[in-house]
C-alpha cells in the first residue's frame, strides 16, 4: 500500500521544488498555456527548452560518471501518435497541463482543480480499456527504447553541444526581439500578455 | 541514506533560487509588483530539479503516472474485487508512492508560491475563458472535466505528458518522446486556434 518512506519524503520534496518552480514561472495559469497554444506567449517553450538544455547535460554527465542511468520509454509507435493527440487536444480544451494543473490547483484555480477529477477519471478509464487498447498501442510496431545517439551511432554530447546552440541562439533572437519592443530588456519575460 | 542529502540539497535550492528570483526583480523598478521568475531561471531550475531526480530518486521528473496511481487507489476503494482483476494494475499495484508523493508536493509548492508572491486566486474561470465564452461557471467546469479526462487519458497511452515526455524524455535524447512532445504542440495548437482565434 505505501512506499518505504524514504521514497516518499523524496517524492514530496521533489514535488514542493516543482510546484513552486511551475507557479514562480507563471505557467500554473490558463492563460499562460493556451498563448502560448496560439503562439503570443512562449513562456511554455522558454521553461521547457531551458530545462531540457539544463538537465540534458546534467544527466549525461551523471551517466558519464556511472552516478545515474537513462530511463528510456519504449517507441509503442501506435499509443505514442494516439495518445499524444489525444493529450494535444485535452491540453488545449483543458488549459493546463498534468504538472500545470496541479500548480493551478496550488494556486487556488477551481477548474484546474475540477478538471484533476477528470484527470482522474480519464486515467481509470484508460486503465479499464488497457487491455482492448493493445491493438492500438502495439498496432504500428514497438521501436524499443531508442535514443538519437543510439539511432545514428554518434555521441550523445554531439546532440547536447547542438541543443545547446540552438538554445543559446534561441535565447540571442529572443533578447533582441525585447530590445526592439522595449529599452528595458528586464521585462522581456514578466511583460503582461493582453 | 541518500535522503538525508537531498531534503537539504533540494531546498537549498530554493534558498538559492530565492535571492536570484529577487535580484532579478529589484533590478527593475517597475516590475515590483510582478512575482513572476523568469522563465530561463525557472528552465534552469527545473532542469537541474530533473538531474536531481535522477540522481537521488533514481527515475524521470514526471506528473502523469500519480494519476493512474490515485485512479487505482479510488478503485480499490469503491470496487476492490474488480480493481485487483484489471490487468494494469496487476503490473503496477496501486499504493501511495513516490509519484503520489509528488503530486502532493506540487500543490503545496505551488499553493506556497502563489502565497508569496500574493497571487492566491479562487477563481472558477480564467478572465480569458470568460472573455472568449462567457461567465457561465457549468460550462467551463464541464469543459475542463473533459480536457482533464482526455489529457490524462493521452498521457497514459503515449507514456508521459508535458513533463515525463516533454522535459524528461528530451533531455535524454529519447525518440519517441520528441516524437510525443510534437505531437502534444501540433495538436494542442490547432484545438487552440480552432477555439480562440476562427
């Protein structure tokens, strides 16, 4: 029934680091996701491009060290189209996303909270169909869990440096958009969003 | 053992985070008012509460697995012979763990954020709902309901959402999540668009 309690305290630390990051960066808000949806608000993508930079080369480099492995998911080609359509729309109509909604919730937002109770209901309803969902899942072939390194037998900090690079570039066009908005390039990321 | 560590370390984190979020506001004077990080802060530290994950838990940051978890524990509550018969949670017994665990976090974290940075809201809808469909409170909790019930049903099907997927699995250069993470943009912009823009 319950996880030894180390396991838990972790969980609930790491848990009271996130929600706290996602509500400081603005995204427990409805309006935050779907701008950025419609492409007038690109906080999402600001947060998520940082972090995958970030922690890209933190995780490599703690499996370099043999400190952490890659947990990989498997390419069930037929569940990931499907269920990340599924998600697409559901993210949009909602307005939040899974961790999102959960800061919403810390926020005080009532249909973030309403719309967990769907979350839930949606995930025993998945849980219900999982076995008359298999056709679907494994339907279009499973590709195993497959890394771009792996694929084209090159070195995985060959595609960090390019992340990396593409971030920084990213970041370069970004501050001379804001420049361009407005003297004060402080702004650029807590401007207010009509 | 490594817990010990990492109750400090992860907060410590936020103790260093704090001054950083704070300088980076009082440098501008007319941005007192707003109690938003920047978001390449906010990246950064996510990132790195990533790699922590890794290394102290020992698995990907992600939000979507609790649900099924919780959904589990619901049904065990209501239907207990039934639950234990499905075959997914013959796999994964539903109980209270780490991911659990996290969800809950979330909310306090979030709910200690809001509260610092004064912007606790109870609010039913978001002003730009309201401005779009109208005030009706029925309409948009009937709305988020779905949502929520076709994201979290997505989520389990592709195997993750915008933080297992989207964070979690790009960062390790994981095909099918990049794969996933497009997917989740293309088909949420398109929703968006159909919703707010025609």
């Amino acid at each position: 029934m319950f996880e030894s309690p180390d396991r838990l305290l972790l969980g609930l630390a790491t848990g009271v680091v996130f929600g706290f990051l996602l509500q400081k960066g603005r995204v427990a808000k409805f309006e935050v996701i779907v701008e950025q949806l419609r492409l007038r608000d690109w906080t999402v993508v600001r947060i998520m491009g940082t972090a995958v930079v970030v922690g890209s080369i933190g995780v490599y480099a703690l499996v370099a060290i043999d400190e952490a492995s890659l947990h990989i998911r498997p390419v069930l080609l037929g569940g990931v189209l499907g269920g990340a359509v599924c998600f697409g729309v559901g993210m949009a109509v909602f307005g939040y996303c899974p961790g999102t909604s959960i800061a919403g919730s810390g926020e005080g937002r009532r249909d973030a909270l309403v719309g967990l109770a769907g979350m839930f209901t949606g995930a025993l309803g998945f849980v219900g169909a999982f076995p008359s969902l298999q056709p679907l899942i494994k339907g279009m072939g499973d590709w195993g869990r497959i890394t771009f390194p792996e694929v084209t037998g090159t070195s995985p900090w060959l595609w960090i440096v390019g992340l990396a690079m593409a971030g920084i570039a990213a970041f370069a066009v970004d501050r001379r958009a804001a420049h361009q908005r407005s003297p004060r390039p402080k702004r650029l990321s807590t401007e207010p969003h009509s | 053992m490594k817990v010990g560590a990492t109750i400090p370390a992860t907060f410590g984190l936020l103790l260093i985070a704090c001054p950083v979020g704070a300088a980076e506001l009082s440098a501008d004077p007319n941005a007192y008012s707003e109690p938003a990080w920047s978001p390449y802060l906010v990246g950064s530290l996510i990132g790195l509460l990533s790699m922590m994950t890794f290394y102290f838990s020992n698995k990907p940051l992600g939000a979507s697995t609790a649900y099924a978890r919780v959904a589990g524990m619901i049904g065990s509550a209501i239907a207990p012979r039934h639950t234990a018969s499905l075959k997914f949670y013959q796999d994964k017994k539903p109980r209270v763990d780490w991911e659990v665990m996290l969800v809950v976090g979330a909310i306090g974290g979030a709910f200690l954020a809001a509260w610092t940075g004064n912007e606790l809201t109870l609010r039913w809808t978001p002003a730009m709902w309201e401005a779009r469909f109208g005030d009706s409170v029925g309409l948009r909790l009937a709305v988020a309901f779905v949502g929520g019930v076709l994201m979290a049903f997505g989520a389990r099907l592709a195997g993750g959402c915008t933080s297992g997927h989207g964070i979690s699995g790009t960062m390790q250069l994981a095909v099918g999540s990049w794969i996933a993470v497009i997917c989740f943009f293309v088909a949420g912009i398109a929703v968006a668009m159909l919703m707010f823009q025609i």
